[in-house]
C-alpha cells in the first residue's frame, strides 16, 4: 500500500470512530432525556417547619406549578399531584391516593377544562362541539354533583380549602366552546358557597391580559403566562396560611 492509501485508511479510521463516539453520546444523552423525570412532578424535599400546600389540577397549574413554588420558597412546602388532574370524575376515582396520609395545611384545586371538553361517540378526545355525536365529557349537572362529592372528601383532611376558577376558553380551541367555562364556573360558585369554600378567582385575573399570556385559539398559557397565573395563585395561598396563623 502507497503512503498515500496508508494515510488516507488511516484518516478514514479516525473518522469511523469520531462518528461512532458522537452515536454513542448522542444516544446516552437521548437516553438520558427520556428517563429524565418532569420536575414539576417530582416531590420537593420538604423543609421541617413549614406547612404542606398541594396543588390539585390538570395542565394549567402543571404550567404554573414551578412559578408557584419559587414564590412560595421558604414560605410553604408546595407538593402538587403527580399528574394531569383531569375531569371530576378522574378526581373521584384518584382523590384518595392524591390526598396521601400525611397532613395538608391548604389544598389549591380545579377541576373544569377537562369536564367540558367535547368527545366523539367513541369518546374520541377533543371532539368537533357542533357534530350531533358528541358529548361534553361531564355535563354541568354531573359535574356539580362530582364537585360537590370532591369538596365534601376534601374537608375532611383538615385543610383550608381553595377553589381555583377555571381559566378562559378562546375562540377557536380545539374540542372546547368559548363561554363554557362561564357556565362550569357558575356551577363552581353555587358548589363552594355551599361547602363553605374560598376561591381564587384566576378566570377574570388572567382575562385581564388573555391575549399577551394565552396561546392563539388554545387553553394553554406562554411561560410569561404561567407565570403571570402563579403570581395569583402563590397570593391566595399564602393569603390563606397568614390567616390560619
């Protein structure tokens, strides 16, 4: 083999390994990142001393969760539950194990989107509202009862409760009618006044600036947004441990 061929083989094999090298730690890092937990459902380690807040919701406090926990740093151990909250009816069936065995000082909840969203015949999610086979997955009625049923298990922990408003519905989102969550949040208000519950209204807080934080023609917030929303919701829940002082 000419020096030539030889240096050009030996260029070749260097450049195989670099590039298996690069594989193999791109494949670790993707590896990584996909076994790498979402750090707003990892429990926080609590600080002895301070009170236990959870927060009970389906993706708009999961956008706010964090915010709300550097807001409350070193005033209250924020825990939420390890998931989306979902409709009412995924409460019921997971209240109990959400709730834990240990004390909670103030429960921050909502229940809403999920339960006015519309499904197929098949409960195909998110749904065409105007098709003739569909069906809000839990209709007002239900869902007053369901509510009512959540808050009443509630109170039993001992907490100071907080009802979180449910936030608006913009034209066009997919699965859902603007001007529901109005209806569900009327429901809402007959429930707590009933039980006895305060509420954080966080629907008229984020209408407030709904077209700077809110996503085109979708439920969701920016980060700014999430941010915004935590603000409110870090205020009635320390707002609610002062009083309980």
């Amino acid at each position: 083999m000419s020096e030539g061929m030889a240096a050009f083989a030996g260029m070749m094999k260097m450049f195989f390994r670099v590039m298996l090298g690069l594989g193999l730690t791109a494949g670790m890092v993707a590896a990584a990142d996909k076994k790498a937990p979402n750090p707003v459902f990892v429990p926080v380690q609590e600080v002895a001393g301070l009170p236990r807040v959870l927060l009970i919701g389906d993706s708009i406090s999961i956008g706010y969760t964090l915010d709300v926990r550097k807001q409350l740093d070193g005033v209250a151990n924020v825990q939420r539950i390890p998931t989306n909250g979902g409709p009412t009816t995924n409460g019921l069936a997971n209240l109990d194990a959400w709730l834990g065995d240990k004390k909670w000082d103030v429960i921050h909840f909502n229940w809403g989107l999920h339960d006015l969203k519309y499904m197929g015949p098949k409960n195909q999610n998110l749904a065409e509202p105007t098709a003739s086979d569909s069906h809000q997955q839990v209709p007002p009625a239900d869902y007053e009862k369901n509510l009512t049923a959540l808050v009443q298990r509630l109170k039993k922990t001992g907490a100071t409760l907080i009802w979180c408003s449910t936030t608006p519905v913009p034209e066009g989102a997919r699965g859902r009618v603007k001007g529901d969550e109005v209806k569900y949040n009327e429901v809402a208000a007959r429930v707590m006044a009933a039980e006895g519950v305060a509420t954080d209204d966080l629907y008229p807080w984020a209408m407030a600036k709904l077209a700077e934080i809110q996503r085109p023609a979708d439920v969701h917030y920016t980060a700014e947004g999430s941010a915004y929303l935590a603000e409110k919701v870090a205020a009635s829940i320390r707002e609610a441990l002062q009083k309980a002082r």
